[in-house]
C-alpha cells in the first residue's frame, strides 16, 4: 500500500540536498579529470611510438572492460598495500575520472579521426610541431563533432556516483540508505532521490544540446 509521509519527506530533504552537493562535486571533479585525461589517453595511441601507443591502448581496454564499483574498490581499499592511501573523496574521484577517461578517449579518437586529412597536410607545409598542429589546429576542429558523446558521459556521471557509497562516500544514495536504516522508511528517500537525480540529469542533457548547437553555429558547421 502507498503510503507517503509528507511531514517526513520535508523532515529529510535537507540531508539528501546537503548530499546533493556532494554528489554534485564529486561528478563534476571527475568529469574535469575525465576530460583531461581522456584527451591524453586520445593522444597517446596515436603517437609513433609503438610501445606507448599499445601500453595505453590495453590501459584503456581494460578500464572499460571492468565495472566502475570494482575500480573504485581497488583505488581505496587495494591502492594502501602499495603506499597509497587517498581519503574516500579523493579515491572516488579519481576512479570515476579515470573510469570516465577511457570511454572518453574513445570519444575524442572519433573527434580527431573526423578531422580531414588535408588539415594535417596543411600543418605539415607551416611546419608546424605535432603539439602546435594538434593543439592549434586538430583538437579545436575535433572538439565540437565530440561534444555530444561528451554530455553523455557527463549525465552517466550522475547517475554512476551512488557507487562510491561502498567507500562511505554521503552522496546522495548512501544518505538515503542512511535515512531509510534509522527511519525503517524507503519510500521517501529513494523517491526524492530518484526525483533529484531528474531534475538534475534533465537539464543538464537540454544544457548540452544548446551548447552543441551553439558551438555548431558559431564554427559554421550547420
């Protein structure tokens, strides 16, 4: 039988917004170590150096080919019988980054594989250094055919940061987990969260195919 509480749901909703922003720093700091990351891992597997490339190209593979929950696991709980020891935040944070990086790496190989051949030709007769044709002329052409995949994974971000309650991070589903222990209560935390998440993922998704169109616009590309 439904039986929603209001007077509770108004009693919590100040716990799973203080999550919120918590959930919210920690997508957007992974994200931003996913964005940096991810352009070098691009890079790395198209230099000439064989080695480089196949070392970073397994790297890659294997990130992808793991689950997230696992990788946060290893960084905090495996990472400290090696000497390093990260707060849960930082561990969380950076295996999202890390686990975000592979899959935009593969996103920005797509961005730099579109680029036409002639724009490398001409690079080559200004000769120009591999880091100036790619950071002057290659990756700003690159950018804009990758920003949708790019939203994308900002979006699974949000709805990927409830696996780093297994390390005690208080997002926003190990608050409602919290709340639903102490209260014997479900309903309300899971629903509020499930409605924040919404509210968050909805305009985030609209923001991204403004700013697609934009940059689209801006460069003459539709």
């Amino acid at each position: 039988m439904f039986d929603w509480r209001w007077d509770f749901a108004w009693e919590i909703l100040p716990r799973l917004l203080m999550a919120t922003v918590n959930t919210l720093i920690a997508a957007g700091a992974g994200y931003a170590i996913a964005l940096v990351l991810g352009l070098v891992f691009a890079l790395a597997q198209r230099t000439p150096y064989r080695p480089v490339t196949f070392v970073v190209r397994e790297s890659v593979e294997f990130i992808r080919s793991t689950p997230l929950v696992l990788q946060i696991f290893f960084v905090f709980f495996v990472a400290p019988q090696f000497g390093i020891r990260l707060s849960p935040w930082a561990s969380g944070m950076i295996a999202i980054g890390l686990h975000y990086a592979a899959y935009l790496s593969e996103v920005y190989r797509g961005g730099l594989e579109s680029v036409p051949k002639g724009q490398w030709e001409a690079c080559t007769a200004l000769n120009l250094t591999p880091m100036q044709s790619y950071f002057r002329i290659i990756v700003p052409q690159a950018l804009p055919p990758s920003i949708p995949g790019m939203g994308n994974y900002l979006v699974g971000i949000f709805k990927d940061t409830p696996m780093l309650s297994v390390i005690g991070v208080a997002e926003l589903m190990h608050t409602a987990n919290a709340i639903g222990a102490q209260s014997y209560r479900f309903l309300e935390p899971y629903t509020m969260v499930g409605v924040i998440f919404l509210l968050i993922s909805l305009p985030t998704a609209w923001l991204i195919r403004i700013f697609d169109a934009w940059v689209r616009n801006k460069m003459g590309m539709n």
